[in-house]
C-alpha cells in the first residue's frame, strides 16, 4: 500500500485558469467518483502527462477502457499554469548523446520537437483555441558571462545536419525581446507558445471525445500493490489492469521516488494589458523568451497584450511535500517581480496584476524519466520534467502508454525509461544544504548581472548545484522553467 499526498487548491486561481474559469465556471465543481470501478487502464492526474497518455493509448488502441482520476481539475496542477513555452530538446543534444549515446540522444532530441509541432496539430485538428503559436524561443544572454552558451548546442546540431538554431545579430535580439538589457541569442526556430491552460482543457475535451472517462474533484489517497492494483479516492475504488501515476512533484510522496525527484517551485507574475506598450518597446513577434540564468527567466507575451514573466527554482519542498507555498505565491513573488523590472526597465511603471506559482518536478539529472514502482510493473509513472514539460509530455505521454499497452516498441524499450538515474541526498541534508546553495545561485546571479567577480565561498557553494544543472556547459536549456 502505498499513501499518495494531499493536492492543496491555490486560493487564487494562475491568470491563464481564470481565464479557463471565465469561459468553463463549472469547471471547478464536478461530482467525485463514488462506487466501485473497474478499467483497463487508469491514470492519475489530469495534466498533460495524464492527458496525452490516455489520448496516445485510444490513438493506439481505441477499444482500450481508459479511466483519469484528478484531485482537483484537469489543468489545475503545472499544466495550467506554465509559461507556456512548448520547446523539445535540441538544446540539451550533447547532454541526450552523452547520456543515451548517439542514436538514442539523437531520436529523443528529434522526437521532442516532432512533439512540438504534432501539440500544433492536434489543436488545429481538434479545434482546440489555446493561442499555440510557432513563434520560436529566443534563447538569451542578459549577463555577459551567458554569451555564447548556446554555441555547443548549435555545434551538436549542425555537425548532425540539424539546422535548428537561427544565429541573431545582439541588436536584434535586444529588439525582438524588447530590451536593451538582452545582450545577445539565439532563436530555437522550433519552439513554440500556447496559452498552457486552454490546451489543458482542450486535451481533456477531447479524451472524453474519445471515450475517456474522466472523474475530477477526485484525489486518490492510496494505492493498493496488488494484482490488479487498485487506486482508492475517499468515495471510490478502481482495479485497473494498469495504474499510470501522472502526478508530477507529487510523485515524491512515494519512497523509491522521494530522493529522484526534489519539488522546486516556479513562479510567475503578469501584467495589466499594455499592447501599445508592447509596440512601443518593439516586441511585437511571437518568439516566447529565456536567459541563461541558473534560476531561468522566462517571458513571453499573451493575447490581450500583457508580460507573463517567470522565474524558475526559488523553494524547495522538505521530505518531498508540497505544502502551500507551492500553490500560493509569497515573498518570492517580489524577487520575480525585480527581474522583470530589471529586464524590462522602460515597463517600470506598469502595474502586476496577476502572480502564482507551482510545482517543478527537479530531477538530479534535469531530466525526466519513466518506471514502474518496485516490485509493481503494473504501476507505472512518468516523472522528472524539471521545468520543462510542456513540449515533451507529449513524448511522456507516448512513452506511457507503450508501457501501458505493453508494447515492444522504441518508447517502451528507451532507457529514460528504466527508472532514476540519480538520487539527491537524504533530507534534511539536501533541504538545508539546498537552501544554502540556493542563496548562492542567486548571489552569483546578482554578480553576473553586475559583471563583478563572486566571493569565492559563492563559488564553492555554486559547485553543489545537482549535477544536470551546473551552467550552460552542463546543458540545461535555458527555457527550463
Ligand atoms: C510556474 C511554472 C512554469 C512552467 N513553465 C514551463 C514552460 O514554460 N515550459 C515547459 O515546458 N514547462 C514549464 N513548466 C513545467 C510544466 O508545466 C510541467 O512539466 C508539466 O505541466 C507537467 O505536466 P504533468 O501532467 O506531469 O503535471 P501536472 O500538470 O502538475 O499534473 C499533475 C496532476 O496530478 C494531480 N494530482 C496530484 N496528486 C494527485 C492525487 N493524489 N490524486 C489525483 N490527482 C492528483 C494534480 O492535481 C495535477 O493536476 C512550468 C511549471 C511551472 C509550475
């Protein structure tokens, strides 16, 4: 047996879920599951990963029975509320080949992006309205030490014949992205941009369409290891030939994923419409943008006009629980609000009107990975994102259900899909130890902005990052969220 965590609902609702809740108000109140159920398969969690692996399974096999339980409602995790950048992995190329070799690091670095713009197409192909734009992301320098990160990732792509990166000169990427304070890029011409929510809800309206049955307000509490196992909710059982755990951070509750996956939070912070503003600065193009910083930002702007501006990795979860302040924004709020009024020094006097936050699943390695949970092969889960979900869960969800329909193709037999590749240290080593690195990535980003040499104890201190995170010579992409 085994005790899922609680899902805590954020007392105010991410600017792109009040706009879901605006068109969908009975969105938040569906009726529990109560009964006892029987699927062939059934998913827990009703983001992307949830979504796109029962979509993948009926794509693959339509008469398969299909169950989704979500504790709150489809979207309401990190799926509604991301930055909304959808980009694959062609920036974390020389990382895939070192790590799964060529031909593997090559597939999934292709595969990623195809998932790009197949997201593209299933939203023309299914009416689904989420703004997806493929605008490109500019990949961004806004401290000097950053320019050029991004050349070992267009050396690994054009020595493979891959021309994905469009070099830009620095004075028109500082005028693409509105500001000054950009120094230099590159864009990733195969990105993309959506409004993250509205995809959320339009997945979800179609895997009922094809004949997902979907159960919102409907946290499971436990997992039954048995054969079948069964997935309890406080009203409800349901034995499933299958159980797919798509619960992202809140994965760590259980134990063999606790020290795989460290619950980091992302938080964002938009502003009031400013569409003549936005001209004025000259952003005008669809590109979503992201610096180098080791805690990312990450902005793009939105269709009525506003700056939705983020900033990855500003807390971190002891003992893998997501407490509150995954899910409404405190004092960090301001620090994300700095940056934006760093970068974008001519918006000063334009006034924040939305701020929330949310769960990262931070892999040690940045990097997802897929399993079953000890001796339970019928339990499986897809976990690890690390800020960068929005692009791959489609793969994710590929990846699941292959698993899930046990068939012996590339996803099921990849190696991202053998469990953890790495472990962060026991806690409260790697809270407290995390904390005191944390201080330091943002005292060194304090520095780099500043141009000045850091202390030596903030280097030292910097040298403890996870390791698939240590700077862009690690590989990270910059868009990591
Ligand atoms: C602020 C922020 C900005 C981000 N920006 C970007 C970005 O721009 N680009 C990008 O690629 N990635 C970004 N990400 C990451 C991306 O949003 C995630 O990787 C992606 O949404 C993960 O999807 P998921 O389905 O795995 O998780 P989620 O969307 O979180 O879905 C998990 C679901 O499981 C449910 N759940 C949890 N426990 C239970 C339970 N016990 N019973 C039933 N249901 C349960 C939750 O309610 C939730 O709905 C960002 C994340 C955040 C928080």
């Amino acid at each position: 047996m085994s005790l899922l965590q609680p899902v805590n609902r954020a007392r105010r609702r991410a600017l792109w879920l009040q706009e879901v809740l605006a068109l969908e108000p009975e969105a938040e109140s569906g009726e529990p599951l109560t009964g006892s159920h029987r699927a062939d398969v059934c998913i827990v969690g009703g983001g992307y990963t949830g979504l796109w692996t029962a979509l993948h399974i009926k794509w693959l096999d339509p008469s398969v029975d299909v169950m989704l339980v979500e504790a709150d409602f489809c979207g309401a995790g990190a799926s509604g509320r991301n930055g909304g950048f959808v980009n694959g992995w062609w920036e974390k190329l020389p990382m895939l080949v070192e790590t799964y070799g060529e031909e593997e690091g090559v597939r999934l670095a292709r595969e990623s992006a195809a998932g790009v713009a197949a997201i593209g197409r299933v939203c023309a192909d299914y009416d689904i309205d989420a703004d997806y734009r493929a605008g490109g992301i500019l990949l961004t320098a806004t401290a000097p030490a950053h320019l050029g990160s991004w050349e070992e990732a267009i050396r690994a792509t054009r020595e493979r014949g891959f021309d994905v990166f469009e070099r830009l000169e620095p004075n028109e990427v500082a005028r693409r992205a509105g500001s000054p304070v950009h120094l230099g890029g590159v864009l990733d011409r195969t990105g993309a941009r959506v409004q993250p929510a509205l995809l959320a809800r339009g997945l979800r309206r179609v895997a009922v369409a094809h004949g997902v049955r979907i159960w919102e307000q409907s946290p499971v509490i436990e997992i039954v290891r048995g054969r079948p196992p069964v997935v309890r909710t406080p009203f409800a059982a349901v034995a499933a030939d299958k159980v797919v755990l798509a619960i992202n951070a809140w994965l760590a509750a259980l134990p063999e994923i606790r020290r795989a996956v460290l619950p980091m939070s992302s938080d964002m912070v938009a502003t009031a419409p400013i569409p003549e503003r936005l001209r004025e600065i000259g952003w005008t193009g669809d590109e979503a943008v992201a610096d180098e910083h080791m805690m990312v930002h990450y902005y793009r702007t939105t269709k009525d006009g506003r700056i939705a501006f983020g900033k990855g990795g500003c807390s971190h979860a002891y003992l893998g629980r997501i407490t509150r302040q995954f899910e409404d924004p405190g004092p960090r709020v301001a620090r994300t609000e700095r940056s934006f009024r760093r970068i974008y020094p001519a918006l000063a006097d334009v006034p924040i009107t939305h701020t929330w936050t949310g769960p990262i699943d931070r892999s040690e390695t940045n990097s997802l990975f897929f399993g079953h949970l000890d001796g339970n092969p019928d339990v499986i889960y897809g976990v690890g994102y690390s800020g960068n979900g929005v692009g791959p869960s489609y793969i994710g969800g590929r990846t699941l259900a292959s698993t899930a329909l046990e068939l012996r193709d590339e996803w099921q037999g990849s190696p991202i899909n053998r469990g953890p590749r790495s472990q962060y240290p026991p806690d409260p080593i790697r809270y407290f130890g995390g904390n005191l690195v944390r201080s330091a990535v943002l005292q060194k980003e304090s520095d780099l902005n500043a141009d000045r040499p850091s202390r030596p104890v903030v280097e030292l201190l910097n040298r403890f990052v996870p390791s698939g995170l240590r700077g862009p010579e690690a590989h990270g992409s910059a868009a990591d969220a």
